[in-house]
C-alpha cells in the first residue's frame, strides 16, 4: 500500500473494475510501486465473476457468492476508488 508520506510522482487509472483490474488490484495490494497513485473509476461496486455464473443459475452460488466488491478491493490496494462511467480520455493533456 502507498503510504501517506511518499509523493505522487505517476498516476495510473483503472478504468472498469472487471476481471483483469480486480486481479491487478490483488497483486498491487501484495506488491504496490512506490510513487504511483493507483485509481480505479467503475460503473459498478460490485463485479460478477463470470466462471461462478453456471453455478449461480444452477442454484449452488447466492448472488453475493458470484460478486467481487471492487471498493473494497481498491481500499484494499490502496487506491483511490471512483463510482461513475468514464465518458472520454483526453491523450493530448494526459
Ligand atoms: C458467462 C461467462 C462465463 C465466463 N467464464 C469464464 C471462465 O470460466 N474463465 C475465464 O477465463 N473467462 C471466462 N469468461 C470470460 C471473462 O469473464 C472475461 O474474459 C473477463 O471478464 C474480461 O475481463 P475484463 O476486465 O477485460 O472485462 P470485464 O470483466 O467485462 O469488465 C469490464 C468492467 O468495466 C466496466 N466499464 C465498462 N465501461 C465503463 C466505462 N465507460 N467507465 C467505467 N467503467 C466501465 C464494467 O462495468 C466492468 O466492471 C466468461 C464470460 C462470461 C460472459
């Protein structure tokens, strides 16, 4: 996790908080860069994790079994978390 007293020199954004970020978010919680503020911005809190669907439909997952929370996951990563869609990315001013 990225404590409080080193600086921003790098930002990086999760955009989406799907399979790929949340296990992205797992390994940065176990092995964080210095210097890099993480942010995650998501549609959604919580992300379903699609190999445990069949299971859900076939009655042997609740639907909390089948979800990810990603808030927690980023809190947990350290990163800063952010509930709305992203509309646009402006490359030119980064
Ligand atoms: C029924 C089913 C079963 C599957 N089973 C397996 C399996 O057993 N094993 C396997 O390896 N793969 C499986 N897959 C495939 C796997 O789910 C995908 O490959 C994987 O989810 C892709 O991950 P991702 O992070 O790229 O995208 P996603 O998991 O699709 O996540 C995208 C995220 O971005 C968010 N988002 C979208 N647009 C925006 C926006 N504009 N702003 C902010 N957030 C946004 C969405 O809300 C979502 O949280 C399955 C898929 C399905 C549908």
């Amino acid at each position: 996790m990225r404590t409080r007293e080193s600086p921003v020199l790098r930002d990086i954004v999760f955009i989406g908080g799907g399979h790929s970020h949340a296990v992205a978010l797992r390994m940065w919680a176990m092995k964080p860069v210095p210097g890099v503020r993480l942010t995650l911005i998501c549609t959604d809190t919580e992300t379903p994790y699609s190999g445990m669907l069949p299971g859900f439909i076939a009655g042997h997952y609740t639907c909390e079994d089948i979800h990810i929370d990603v808030r927690r996951l980023a809190e947990f990563a350290g990163a800063r978390y952010y509930r709305d869609g992203v509309t646009g990315i402006d490359r030119t001013n980064r």
